[in-house]
C-alpha cells in the first residue's frame, strides 16, 4: 500500500519535507514494482536513486544542522553515516543476488529498509529539529527541493549536482 504524507511526518514546511516526499515517491515506486523480467532494472535504479537521495539529502540537512548549531548534530550525523552503511551493505548484498527468486526476496527486504529509514528516521529522528526550524528557513528559502526528475535522475550532470547546495550559505563542514 501507498504511503501517503501526513502532517505528522512534517518538520520544516519546506526543504526538509520536500526532500522527505522525495523520498515517499522513491518507496512508493519501489513498492509497486512486480516481479518479471523488469524487476532487476527497476531494483538497480532504486539502488542508484538512494544513493543519490541519501548523498545530497543529509548532506544538506547535515549543513543545515551545523549553521543552526541544532543541537544532536553529531548525533544526527552518526546516524547518516549509519543509514549510508546500511545502504551500502543492501547494494553489496543486491551485487550477490542472481536467481529470480532470490530478485524478489531482496526487494521484499529492500521495501522494509526504506519503510524502517521513513519511520525511525524521519518520524522518530528528524523530529527533534523542529525547534530549530525557524532558523533552518532562513537559509533554505532559494533552495531547490529535490526530486526524482531533476536531482536523482541526472547525477551525471555536474549542474545537477550542484544546483541544491548552490545557494546554501551554509557553515563547511
């Protein structure tokens, strides 16, 4: 079944949601996928889309937390670091995976990978920036938000790349 944004799953009104919806679209397209022939095609560019997401996502969540000084930032950066290891880990084990039976039991775990990032993570975790969210506004207000089309699916491209930390006046790490 669709997840559907809900008003609890907000934390800024803004870039951070926007980035966050980002993220239902790509568990909701994961979701739908049947298993055939396209099946591995559709996995793969899932796999490539996280990646992506997940690079540009914390990173401009991370640079927002610092300018703010939010204070569980490390925190919060230990557990990016956490959720990019875990990624890491599914595309290691998706490298391994050949039979067809094997492509749907993958995706049946990969559906609960993502299902368990959107709860623990964004309705758990992310949840504890909202009293800095006023702050936060102020530096995203040019910000582009991230979507499937333009960031994830155009990594290759350098402009694509850099259009959602371009106008970021943000603290360096």
């Amino acid at each position: 079944m669709p997840i559907v944004w809900r008003s609890e799953m907000s934390i800024d009104g803004g870039m951070i949601d926007a980035d966050h919806r980002c993220l239902i679209e790509i568990i909701n397209a994961v979701e739908a996928v049947r298993p055939g022939p396209s099946m591995p095609n559709e996995v793969v560019k899932t796999l490539a889309e996280l990646s992506a997401y997940a690079q540009l996502h914390f990173d401009r969540e991370q640079k927002l937390q610092d300018t703010v000084r939010f204070t569980y930032a490390r925190a919060h950066l230990q557990r990016h670091r956490a959720l990019l290891r875990d990624l890491d880990g599914m595309r290691a084990e998706w490298e391994k995976t050949r039979a067809p039976r094997e492509v749907v039991a993958f995706h049946a775990q990969l559906c609960r990978f993502l299902y368990d990032w959107l709860i623990d993570h964004i309705c758990k975790v992310d949840v504890l920036m909202k009293p800095f969210v006023d702050e936060m506004r102020g530096y995203t207000t040019d910000v582009v938000p991230l979507t499937r089309a333009a960031e994830l699916g155009t990594l290759g491209s350098s402009q694509a790349q850099g259009a959602p930390h371009r106008q970021l006046p943000l603290a360096a790490r």
